[in-house]
C-alpha cells in the first residue's frame, strides 16, 4: 500500500542473480529484517565487476607464455606455492595468507550461520587486499619478457588466490564461479566447482606478522599520499627521500621488511625509518 516494494525480479534484470544473492547474505544478519538499498546493490554490483576484471586481467600474458598451472596426475592441487613459498616475494607470501586466513574466517562464521560476516569477509578480500593492493603490485612482473621465475611465482600465486578465491565464493555467488572455474579448472579437475570440496584455510599458508605488516605499509601509503597532498606534490613527481618517524618496533620492522614496496607506492628514491625524535620535526 505505500508503494515502498522492490520486486526481485527487478534487481535481477538490473544487476543479475549473484549479485542480488549476495548483497541479500551480506547486507544483514540472517536474524534481521533486510533493509533494502540501491546504493548497496550497486557496491555490490562493483565489487562483482571488480572481481571479473581481476579474474580476466592475467589472462592475455599467461596464453601469450602458455602458462599451465602446476598439476599431479591432471589435476590442480598447491603443492607449488608450498614447495616455493619460502623464495616467493613478500607481496605474493602475503596475499596467498590473507586468502587462507579469509577462509579460516568465513569457515568459522558460517559453522555459526552468520553468513553476513563470512560474506563480508571475502568482499572485502576481493577489493582491499586483492584488487587495490596485489594486483596494483603484480602487475609489473605480468610485463616481463622471457622466461622469468618472477613472473612464473606471480602467475601460480594469482592462480592460487582465484581458485582458492572462487571456491569460497561459490555458495554465494553459484553462476558467476562457475563461469570462472570452468575456464580455469585443469583437464582431470571435476567437471564443476560445486563438486570440489570446500576448503577453509591452511595454516601452513598463514603468516599473521607479514599480514600486520603489510596493514602497517597500507598505512604509510596513506600517509604518503597525504603529505604528498599536504605539499602540493602529485604521485608522479619523484622524491628523493620518504621519512618515517616512529617509537614503534613493528612500524620500523615492516617498513625495512617491505621498503621496496615503500619505495614504489610512495614514488621515491629512499624511505627511511628515525626512531624516536627527528631533529627536522620542529
């Protein structure tokens, strides 16, 4: 009677089944009234869109190398990443933890129905961590010429985190996954994703230190990208030297552990770590 009804069939029209189905799971609680929200639907929609771009964009650079995801006997499994983490790059370490440990976490939150939180976990693994972090990291090693171990470990890492990715999104978004499977199963895996089983994290994968520090680094970047604001400097323009002043142990750690990352997010020559005081901080 007050004409505030949204049809379902109208959102599917609009945006497509999987993307109603989960804005529906991770909206709310299953124990909540769903508020309905265009605005939601449509980050929702992004996010989907983000994933799909993820998903094509290593593509083009793996046929042109003919790439093959390591197998045993025809079938994919991840004895590669566990035979070669230790020589892989941090960036590659990090995000091949932060897909297991966002299993760990969906596992747990759907083990108690709360389907909003295990949900909410993989979409945001989708935009932060993979889309606006790894990718924008690998993407370099993508462009390498010849044969090359770098690009080799960039190219089995991403194929980890997208099958591991869609096997945990699967039950969510069921069409979308399958599409994506089937044109990155290998020839003896099972015919469809739904048959595979699921998989909810593998601790030998976690690195809970290098997550912290990776979240440390996101920081500075941040901060970066502010002073650069600050001092009317865009991105573009290098710099000779970026000074991180801190009394933290673990600030110190992560920025000497990851400084080539800082070097290249912040755009310059040096970044440098003053514990304590710095005399030019008036």
């Amino acid at each position: 009677s007050l004409g505030n009804v949204v049809n379902p069939s109208d959102v599917v029209e609009k945006v497509g089944v999987d993307v109603l189905r989960l804005y529906t799971l991770s909206s709310s609680a299953p124990w909540d009234d769903l508020k309905f929200n265009w605005e939601g639907v449509g980050t929702i929609n992004r996010t989907i869109n983000i994933l799909w771009n993820v998903y094509r964009f290593p593509i083009p650079y793996m046929v042109l190398d003919k790439f093959e995801p390591a197998t045993r006997d025809g079938v994919w499994d991840d004895s590669f990443v566990h035979a070669n983490l230790a020589r892989m790059p941090d960036e590659d370490r990090f995000i091949i933890s932060r897909i297991n440990s966002v299993a760990a976490t969906a596992d747990a939150a759907m083990k108690e129905c709360q389907l909003h939180r295990a949900t909410r976990e993989i979409v945001n693994f989708i935009l932060e961590d993979l889309s606006r972090w790894y990718v924008q990291l690998v993407r370099p090693r993508m462009w390498l010429e010849g044969e090359s171990e770098q690009k080799v470990f960039a190219y089995e890492t991403i194929y980890y985190v997208m099958r591991r990715l869609t096997g945990l999104l699967a039950p969510f978004c069921p069409h979308l996954t399958e599409v994506i499977y089937r044109n990155l199963r290998c020839d003896k895996d099972p015919a469809s994703i739904h048959l595979l089983d699921w998989n909810a994290g593998d601790t030998m994968l976690m690195d809970a230190t290098l997550e912290g520090a990776v979240a440390i680094v996101r920081s500075f970047d941040e901060a970066s990208q502010n002073a650069r604001q600050t001092g009317k400097r865009k991105l573009r323009w290098p710099v000779a030297e970026v000074t991180v002043v801190t009394g933290s142990d673990a600030v110190k750690n992560a920025i000497t552990r990851l400084n080539a990352v800082c070097r290249d997010r912040a755009n310059a020559r040096k970044v440098s770590v003053v514990m304590g005081r710095w005399e030019r901080i008036g």
